[in-house]
C-alpha cells in the first residue's frame, strides 16, 4: 500500500523532477572515472543499474519515513 501511495506522490511531485537531476548528476559523477574503462553501451548500463538502486533506496527511505510517522501519530494520541 505504501508503494502505491509512494508512487502516486512522486508522479504529482514538482521536486521530484529536481531530485531526479541530482540523483543523475551524482551518477555522472560516481561513472566519470570509468568513461575511458567501458564501453558506450557498459556505461548506460552502469548508469541504469545505479538509477535503479537510487530509486529502490528512496522509496524504501519513503516508506521506512511513513511508517515512522505513523507510529510517532500513534504515540503522540495515546
């Protein structure tokens, strides 16, 4: 449920676009020592593979922070 809501949240999002940069910008630079070891095609690759890994750790980070909140909600009503 919480992925559903994640995703229905970064669609609508305007930061998500600037975030998307970053994470891109990040990755060039985290690939750039590797530009002259692979190939055009092996560096795509790297770079899905860590565009792939930076959206699985931030929607894991999303749902790890609803959880979080709910549970402090929770107390805090108690």
């Amino acid at each position: 449920m919480l992925s559903k809501i994640y995703r229905e949240i970064v669609k609508h999002e305007h930061d998500t676009v600037r975030r998307e940069g970053l994470v891109d910008d990040l990755i060039d630079q985290v690939t750039e020592p590797y530009k002259d070891q692979l190939s055009d095609r092996d560096m795509e690759t790297l770079k899905d593979i860590l565009a792939a890994v930076a959206l699985a750790g931030e929607e894991a980070g999303f749902e790890i922070g609803a959880k979080f909140a709910i549970r402090l909600l929770r107390e805090l009503t108690d």
